[in-house]
C-alpha cells in the first residue's frame, strides 16, 4: 500500500485529466473526450503501455472494445458492476485525483495497521468490500459475498470468534427490529404475523406461548408491546438455515438468508446489523470439519427440519473490518464505497493528517 501510495503521489505533480460524458456510454458510443479516458486508465494501470499507444496511434473517436476491456478492469477493483458501461458510479470513480486516491489509501493503511490479522485461523468481513474471506492454520480456505447492516444500521466493528453453529435456527427477533420493522407492519395487516412464522413469546425469560389470535394487533403499542416475537425454522425464516454464533455485546452474528438474489447486487449494505453470508451451507461444512465433524454428519444435520447447535472445538476467530482501499494479491488497488462515511469523518482528524503527510515526504 505504502508503494502505491508513492507512485500516485508521483502522478500528482502532472495535469489530471478530467474524464466527463453525460449519458450512459456503451460500446460504439462517440468520446467526446477520448485522451482523457485513455490517459486515466492508463495512469491507473488498467490499460498497458501498449494498449494506451495503440489506441492514441488509432486516433480512436468512439468507445472501442479495447476501451470497454480497460473500463472493465477499472470497474472490477472499484466494486462495481463489471459490464463495461460507463454510467454514475464507473464516472465517478474515473473522476478520482491521485491526490485523493492517496488520502483513501493512507487513511487505510492505518487501518491495516490496527487489524488483529496474528492468528493462523481467522474469519475477515470486510464491510465496504461486502466480502467475507476464511483462512485456516494460515491457508485461505474460502470467501463469500455477504450483506451488511445498511447506513442507519451499521454492522459495528468488532472482533470475537465463532463458537457455534446452528441448524435450521429460530430467530429471535430484537427488539429494535421489532418495532421499527414488524409490529408496525402487524398493526396494518393482522395476518402477517402468522403468514411469516412468528410466535408471540411471553418474556425474554419465559418461552410461553402467547396464541396470535389472542391479541388485538390493530391496537398494539409498537413502543410498549410487552411481548417477544420468535420466528420459527424454515424456508421464511430470516437466518435461512445457518447461524454462526459470535459471543459480542451487539447482538450480531453471521447467518444464511432466504433472500439470495440481494447477493447480485454492487452494494449490499440491506441488513439490520447482522451479516449474511451467500455461502453459508459452504461455511459451515468447512468450519465443522476443521473441528473435527464429519461430511456425512454435517449433511445430516443440513437434512433435518429440527434446531441443533453444533459447538466448535476449534474457535476461529472473527473480525469485522472497515477497509475502503487495499493492494490484492496481484498488486493491483483496489477502491470501495464508504458506504458508512466513515472515510469523511476522518477527513479533518489531525491523526489522518499527519500520516497524509508523513507518506508524502
């Protein structure tokens, strides 16, 4: 990171192009501003040297398939929809100085240097990457596409270990879920409580069942309802059929999701806090065998319609991160969303200042 920093702090001292197309631009489409696009991509290292000289040699006009490969590579380490169409999100980022590029960067390499990454086995969020990535005895193992709590429910960050995981879970619904979410939706329809599985529970202390028909919804107090909702196990239940237990005083934890198609999206900021994993089916398999449960038992368990929590004999540890920038294995830098502005508010920190300042001299 520290030696990408320094090759965009030597692209500071030139004159930046400035790439702007109103419209969406496809392929064929006329450039009023090829140089510029060419020169940014270039400078970026999505296009090689020679790409760049050969289309300048062409003294191309329109948005060419060598251009759209290059937006391509360009649109794959900025997180976006990798289709080759420049619309908002490719114009903005293509709008980016390396001046502010490096801000990005050496505001995440103090970060890098805060994450608690000494463990051989450890389980990585990466908020604004939306991704999830396992190592195990130092080995990566898998990664999976994940959802995160949306802007006004942020997934904290936070580090514990996974020492459970549960089957075909009952979902406990919090209460701040509860009533922004549910009762309200009760209180208009009477029939939603039951269409979506949720018994009426009589305490956090107590598992009474409390008959749905017994209370009046249309009246309920969405502030003061004295009850608990459970939803049951099954096809609707919102933890899908996985949940990884994380001890935290948050409540959050990691689970599966009936709702797979939100997984195709760019940004997948839609939860309430908790995290949802595309391939939890997969997560679970890889973390029981490393404690020592079989295939078949885990296939087993997966089959049945009953709840089993499966202890972990070998905890791994969890962290959920915040980075906005980062080198990959290829030495390519890749950017992302703040989805949280968490980039914004360090912007004026006399920390962040400072490490600015020390990377450019």
């Amino acid at each position: 990171m520290v030696l990408a920093i320094n090759e965009l702090q030597q692209l500071e001292s030139t004159t930046w192009p400035t790439f702007y197309q109103r419209g969406i631009i496809r392929i064929g489409a006329p450039l009023k501003q090829p140089e510029a696009l060419i020169t940014v991509l270039h400078q970026l290292g999505d296009l090689t040297d020679y790409q760049a000289e050969s289309l300048r040699a062409s003294n191309i006009r329109h948005y060419n398939i060598d251009l759209v490969q290059g937006v391509k590579s360009f649109q794959q380490r900025h997180g976006l929809k990798v289709d080759g169409v420049i619309g908002p999100k490719t114009r903005y980022w293509l709008a980016l100085s390396p001046k502010q590029r490096v801000r990005v960067l050496a505001l995440n390499t103090q970060r890098v240097r805060l994450w608690p990454m000494n463990s051989p086995s450890v389980l990585i969020v990466n908020i604004p990457g939306y991704e999830m990535n396992l190592w195990l005895d130092n080995k990566h193992v898998m990664d999976s596409r994940v959802i995160v709590g949306r802007p006004d429910r942020r997934t904290p960050l936070m580090s514990s270990s996974i020492n459970s995981v549960v089957f075909n879970p009952y979902w406990n619904v919090p209460i701040s879920i509860m009533q922004k979410d549910i009762l309200p939706k009760a209180k208009y329809d009477s029939s939603y409580i039951t269409r979506k599985n949720f018994a009426v529970i009589r305490s956090w202390t107590s598992s009474e069942q409390i008959p749905v028909s017994a209370i009046d919804w249309r009246n309920v107090s969405v502030k003061s309802f004295p009850y608990r909702l459970r939803q049951k196990p099954g096809a609707r239940n919102a933890l899908g059929r996985y949940k990884f237990n994380i001890p935290n005083k948050n409540a959050i934890y990691l689970h599966d999701t009936p709702a797979k198609s939100l997984f195709s999206e760019d940004g997948r900021a839609f939860s309430s806090g908790c995290v949802r994993v595309e391939h939890a089916d997969d997560l679970a398999m890889v973390l029981l065998n490393y404690s020592g449960v079989s295939e078949q038992r885990v296939n087993t368990l997966s089959s049945r319609s009953s709840t089993k929590t499966v202890g972990l004999k070998h905890k791994v540890q969890v962290h959920l991160i915040y980075q906005t920038a980062w080198v990959d294995d290829e030495g390519l830098v890749n950017f992302r969303d703040d989805v949280y502005l968490y980039d914004k508010m360090s912007y004026a920190s006399q920390t962040e200042q400072k490490l600015t300042t020390v990377y450019k001299e």
